[in-house]
C-alpha cells in the first residue's frame, strides 16, 4: 500500500512526566486487512522512520499487529518517495520542540492546548477520577466548544449546553453529569495520581499515603520530609514540594475542594486473616485497581481464586462490563459484590 501526500500528520499524547509526546502518523491509501479498512498506521518515533527507510509517498508493508494495531513493516525494494522531516514545532501551539531520546516533546506545557487537554483527560482516566463516558474526544468537543479549560470547568459543565452540540444528546450529557458528580467521592490516591505532579505516578502515590493522611499533610510536607520516604528520590520530592507550593495549583485545590471533591484517603484493607478460608472466589470485569491487587487481598485472607464461576464459588467480584460470569452466578444463586460491597465484607 502506499503512503498519501498527508503522512505528516503527528499523534498526540501526555506521557507519565506531564509533556506533549509527539508520535509521527502515518496517512495511507485505504486498504482493508483482516476486515478492517486501514488508512493510518502509528511510526513510534523519527527513529523508527529513518530505520524502515520509510517515505512520503512510496509504496509500503503493512500488518496489524496481534491482529488490532495497523503496523508499518517497511518499504517495498525500489519504491520511492519524499524524505521525511522532523518537525521543530508542535503542531497545536507553535511551542518549540525538544528531543529527549528517541522521541520528541512539546515544552510549552502551560499554554499548549493538546496538553491542557491531555491533563484533563488524563484527570478523568479510570486510574484516577474514573470517570464513565468521559473520552478524549469528548473532552475535545467541550474544548472546542469553550466549555472545559481546566480541572474545575469539568465539575461546572452546563448540561444544556452540552446538548447543543454535535452528536451530544441529553442522554449523554446526563451520564457524564452523574459520573462527574459520582467522582467526587474518589479516594485521595485517586486524585492525586489525577493531578498528574510530574514524575509522580501511581507508585508514588501509594508511598506518600503510607507516611501521610490527607491531602494537608503532603502538601504541607517540606522537601526534607518528602525526601526521607522510602523509595522517593531527590528528583521526585522536589516536584512533589514544587506542585503544592504553586500558588495556581493551591488554588485548583482549593476550588476543587468548594466544589465538593471528598479527597479523602481510602479506608485501609485488613490483610493477613483467615476469615476466607476455603472460600473461593472469582473476579470478573474492570475495577478501580490491578486484578492481582485483588487477587492478593483474597489470598492474604486465606482465600482462593477461580477462573470459572461454579456451584462451589462463594462469590463473584464484579466490575464494569462484567458479562457472562456475572449471569451465571446470578443464576446459580451465587452472591455478586461490587468493589465497594467487597472492600466491606474485608474490612468487617
């Protein structure tokens, strides 16, 4: 297949340290595999680019990687085409570029819009705030629309203006009105890891609530005391200490807090009883944290896990999208919990 005159296009997106990753996108013709149309294929990097000796125009093997992600192989022998230039400026802000190995970054962090964007998305990901429905391009309508700006627009999102848009009815301007409004009851791992504080990811989150209780607490933290936990080097505390003693951020905190944000730390699961002995249990769907963590919480209870769900099951653990495990135990009479109900059945 070949490459179109609009193979310069970039993808977008906000890596773990709060900076705009551009990835270099390919436009293609139009071809089908495996029953899907393929017209654009991600080149991870101008690295990847000069290695395939890939150009613009010039004819090109494609496969879908594990049969989803359309993939560039290389260049057919003897096609050509044009050279493909690094850009030197983001194509969202104009802000100037930087390599940082083998990928490229956006610098202009506070006024370029994709990663203005990106925080917010990243702020209402499943990891963090949760919240049902809320996608990027769902954010990036709002952004066009003016209506989201910053952390605090998502929790004021005007519903009637929202069903003015295109494709947003008042169905799903509800479901995101009451996913927000649900939200607001994370826990603070949740929000903090939501405030994206550069190089602090969701394991440093977990050690700074090992040593802290609220969200006063770590903000009032000084650099030494941050530097003392286990595991939290120089570099990471001081953008920890950094992020709290910016006037803007301790306003959005503040704001946040006005508009109802609990931020409170999560009650702490009870581990290391037999209260499941013998039981078995089965975890089905998509929860808050990892499977293993759960898997780990059952076992450390004396517990143990299965893939299936039998008349021997004691419970199912159900998440979103649970499916056809969720239906058999309720027809086998097997009892459900929800995270919340399991969290309570430990803790009791």
């Amino acid at each position: 297949m070949k490459m179109s005159e609009n193979s310069r296009g970039l993808d977008k997106k906000l890596d773990v340290n709060n900076k705009q990753k551009l990835t270099p996108l390919a436009h293609l013709d139009a071809v089908e595999i495996g029953g899907a149309t393929i017209t654009k294929a991600t080149l991870n990097n101008m690295d990847d680019i000069h290695r395939k000796g890939v150009k613009i125009g010039a004819e090109v093997f494609v496969r879908r990687s594990n049969d989803v992600i359309p993939e560039i192989m290389g260049i057919v022998e003897g096609s050509t085409g044009t050279d493909i230039i690094a850009p030197t400026e983001c194509p969202e802000c104009s802000g100037k570029l930087e390599n940082d190995g083998v990928h490229l970054f956006c610098k202009n962090s506070l006024e370029c819009p994709a990663q203005q964007i990106g925080r917010i998305v990243h702020f209402g990901s499943r990891e963090a705030m949760n919240i049902d429905t809320f996608s990027e391009k769902t954010a990036e309508q709002l952004w066009e629309a003016g209506l989201l700006r910053s952390l605090t627009d998502l929790y004021q999102l005007d519903k009637e203006k929202m069903i003015t848009l295109e494709r947003f009815g008042k169905r799903k301007a509800e479901k995101l009105i009451d996913a927000i409004e649900v939200s607001k009851t994370r826990p603070l791992d949740a929000f903090l890891y939501g405030l994206g504080i550069r190089h602090a990811g969701k394991g440093t989150v977990e050690r700074l609530l090992r040593y802290y209780n609220t969200l006063e607490e770590i903000a009032d933290a000084s650099l030494e005391q941050l530097c003392e936990i286990e595991d939290i080097g120089d570099v990471v505390a001081e953008s920890i200490y950094n992020f709290f003693r910016n006037e803007k951020n301790q306003q959005m905190i503040q704001e946040l807090k006005d508009l109802g944000l609990e931020m409170k730390k999560a009650a702490p699961i009870q581990t290391s009883s037999n209260k499941f002995e013998d039981m078995v249990f089965v975890i089905t769907g998509t929860l808050s944290q990892s499977r293993k963590h759960f898997e780990n919480i059952i076992k450390d209870n004396g517990g143990k896990i299965s893939g299936s769900v039998t008349k021997k099951t004691n419970y199912v653990l159900v998440g979103e999208d649970a499916g056809s495990k969720e239906e058999k135990a309720n027809k086998l009479g097997i009892p459900t919990l929800s995270e919340e109900a399991f969290n309570e059945l430990v803790n009791s």
